[in-house]
C-alpha cells in the first residue's frame, strides 16, 4: 500500500478551538502532526495553552495578518471549525490562495456544498464539507434501522459486524472472565473487543471478567450475528415506534429521516416552535411540553415506544431524560414481556459519553466525535483505510494493511509485546480472500489488512505497530 506523508511532517492549520477544533487538536497533536491553530477567543487560548503541545494565534480567522502569522504558505491542511458558517467557507477560499492544498470545513447549513447548491463544493474551494447535525441525524437513523436497535458497526465492506449490548444481572456472561466465555461458546469465533464500565472505557484481557451493567462490544462475521444476538439475549426485531425529545436541528432532520418509515412522536418545550414544526414535518406528531417531566414522558405515550431518543441541546437534559425514560420503560415492561427498549442520547460534551451509556443511555452519541471522525478519516487517507468510533466508548475500530517489515509481522499476537495490552485488539484479518476472527495463534503476515480495536488516544501506537 502506498504511504502517505508522515505525520511529523504534516502541517496542519486549525481555526476555532471550541468543539470540534479543540477535540481535533488533541487528537492530532496526539498522533504526531504540526498544529498550528488560530482563536478569538483569548480563555480558550489559556486552557489550551497548558494541555496542547501545538503553536496558538489568538486573533481573527478574517485577518490576513493571522495567516501570515501562522505560516499558511506551508501549511498542507486547513480544518474551518469555528462557530460561523460564513467565516468557514471564506477561509477556505482564503487558504486557496495562500496554495493550501487540502481544506475542510464545518457548516451546519446543508443548502451549501452539496451537487444541487447554489454553492458547491467545488466553487468555494473546499475538499471536505461537515455537516455535524446532518451526521448525527444520519448515524441516529442508521442505528434504529438497524435488526436489533443496539449499535451495530459495519467493518471490513460488511462481512464483520461489531456489536454492542448491555450485560444484565441474569445474563449468562455476567461475572465471567473472557477466557473462560470463549471456551465454552465454541460455536462460532467472536472476540469481546471493549467495555465501558462506569466511566472507564477497558479494552479487555483474557483475565477480565464482564459484569452486570457493562456495556460491551462483541465482533464476529456477519454471517453469524443472529447467533451472537442469541448468545447474548439480543432479540431481532424491527423498530416501529419512536420518541424524540428536542426539535433542534438533529431532531427534526431524524423526524424527517424516520417519518416516511416508522410511526414517529417529538416533544419539544417551546410552543411557538412546535407549532412551527407541526405545519413542517407532516408525517410526526409533534407535541408540546417538559419531555424532563415523567408524567409528560407517559402522557405522550413513551410507554408503547421502542426507541426513545434525547437531541435537545443541554447534555444534562438529554443524559437524565433516557435515564427517567429507561426507568419507566422498565418499570412497565410488564405491558409488552421480553420487548427491548432502547434508549439513544445526544451528548455535547466529550467526557459525558462513557457515563451517558453507564447510567440510561443504550448509545451515546456526540456531534462533535462523528464531525472529528469524518475529518481524522480525511487526513489519514493511506494511512488507515477506514475509522469508526465506537458510540459511548473511548475507542476506535480501524481497518489497516500490515505494511512489510512492520513490528506486527514479527510473531504471532499471542506473543505481541505486552505493552499493548489494554490498548489494541486484533479483532480479525483478511485472508486467502475472506475475513477471519483473530485469535491467539493467529500471525499477521505482510500486506493483509486488519481490523484493530483500540483505545481512542493509542491510534498512534496502531500505526507504529503496523506501518514500518
């Protein structure tokens, strides 16, 4: 596979460290480029200043002597994240002429940059458009019509699946370590890649136990989910009906999404808007109340629903709203035995997602992370050939070809080097023209491509491994 510029000597120009920006800088700086980033805003200056190892410009995004500041001529990506629409797309055609050569931005509008604009891509010089609401909205309806509502993530073209369910006091699993789970279901090969626990996101040893409450994520080839599903309790069922708490811009886009297909309600807190959102969105209801208040939850019907989903824009509105809703969910499943009820949260700030799919949430989900995403994917072209973050959890799953020569190569992962362990799994490879499970004795050989779970913060460590 052809490698790409090395990361120490990738150039890359930020502007806007709130949100996305900040969350790119830590990642970036991370994995070994040179950042470079311009802000406005002189407190994010100061709290970035002690955590990043990258150059900070306190100034204007319009102001050319900003550029000349930063270098621009030698930059070789240009990431527009800042708060303004306007101002994103403008540097984009400002860093055109400094000869930047890749430039990304962040616009919430969608009547820009798409083939029917007024506006495309390609007349405002830009090389990637985020749309962060769009995404969600577009994630949200992929895991609902998804067989089991649970996050299912689609790897190697398909043919592996990873899984995530939650461990339930009386599930089979509970209070098990991972070696002795593998013994005895010896029907299939799957691999138990990662678990969030409380806070803590773990990516488990053969020592590790599951307990109750954990949210884990199994991988397995595609042709044996259903028997995954039924080792770990997951029923296969279509989603029919859904509640949505917040009219925002993911909550209506998602109502938009869902209502051709499944019978859709959305509660939104302002009356004027949900009257406007009534006339717009002809196949919701819309209802108007404190979708916070239980007796407003019931009243609107969350106990016939499927899936409940929080998209307002207060993290703790969304977080302790599934957590009210999976309470009265469960505490009347009497009404529908053996139903399984999801509950899906839209969760704004970084260190809330872990806790958001401990405490109520089935998935946690964070425009930020899925916006970040789309853009690390853009720059690690040849590097990687694809990254998934995994909903709720610090961890990523990546899909990667051994490079010949690398450390991977060496011996088989029973034997890998027990400094990554806790860090990486090896979840499965490519071989002989058909995607394998990994297990202990299995040794990686030049030029096959793998999928790799690993902690969010040691995807570095995933290329030293596998890039000579």
């Amino acid at each position: 596979m052809k490698q790409s510029k090395p990361a120490e000597s990738t150039n890359i120009l930020i502007m806007g460290l709130g949100g996305v920006g900040y969350y790119l800088a830590k990642r970036l700086v991370h994995e070994g480029y040179a950042i470079t980033a311009i802000e406005s805003d002189g407190s994010m200056i100061r709290h970035a200043d002690g955590i990043l190892d990258a150059r900070l410009i306190q100034g204007n995004a319009m102001s050319i002597e900003c550029w000349r500041e930063a270098g621009a001529e030698k930059m070789d990506y240009l990431i527009a994240v800042t708060n303004n629409d306007a101002v994103n797309m403008m540097a984009c055609l400002i860093a055109d002429r400094f000869g930047i050569p890749r430039k990304i931005a962040r616009v919430r509008s969608t009547e820009f940059g798409g083939e029917d604009s007024v506006l495309k891509a390609v007349d405002l010089k830009i090389d990637l458009i985020i749309h962060p609401e769009e995404l969600a909205a577009q994630e949200i309806f992929r895991l609902i019509k998804l067989r089991a509502g649970n996050d299912i993530i689609d790897v190697a073209g398909g043919q592996i699946q990873v899984m995530a369910t939650r461990i339930h006091d009386k599930s089979p699993l509970a209070y098990r370590n991972l070696i002795d789970i593998a013994k005895e279901y010896r029907e299939f090969p799957f691999r138990i890649v990662a678990i969030a626990r409380g806070i803590t996101t773990l990516i488990p040893g053969g020592e590790d136990e599951l307990l109750p409450q954990d949210q884990a994520f199994f991988m397995a080839k595609s042709e044996n989910l259903p028997l995954l599903m039924r080792m770990t309790g997951v029923e296969q069922q279509k989603r029919h009906r859904v509640m949505i708490l917040g009219g925002g811009l993911v909550g209506r886009r998602l109502a938009g999404l869902l209502g051709k297909t499944v019978e859709v309600r959305l509660i939104e807190k302002d009356e004027r808007f949900a009257q406007e959102l009534s006339h717009e969105l002809s196949n919701t209801e819309v209802l108007y109340g404190d979708g916070s208040e239980s007796d407003v939850l019931v009243s609107a019907g969350l106990l016939e629903m499927d899936t409940f989903i929080t998209a307002t824009g207060e993290n703790e509105t969304n977080i302790m709203s599934c957590v009210l809703a999976k309470h009265l969910m469960n505490s009347h499943n009497g009404r529908s035995p053996g139903k399984q009820r999801k509950c899906i949260a839209l969760v704004n700030k970084e260190d809330y997602l872990t806790l958001a799919a401990t405490m109520g949430s089935d998935i946690a989900m964070n425009k930020k992370i899925l916006a970040g995403n789309e853009i690390l994917k853009f720059i690690r072209r040849g590097e990687v050939l694809s990254v998934a973050h995994l909903h709720g959890f610090d961890a990523e799953v990546v899909e990667i070809v051994a490079a010949p020569g690398s450390p991977i190569t060496a011996k088989p992962l029973s034997k890998m080097d027990s400094f990554y362990y806790g860090k990486i799994m090896i979840g499965a490879i490519h071989r002989d023209g058909t995607w394998h499970v990994a297990v202990g004795d299995t040794h990686i050989q030049s030029d096959e491509r793998v999928i790799v779970v690993c902690m969010s913060q040691h995807l570095k460590d995933v290329q030293t491994l596998f890039l000579a």
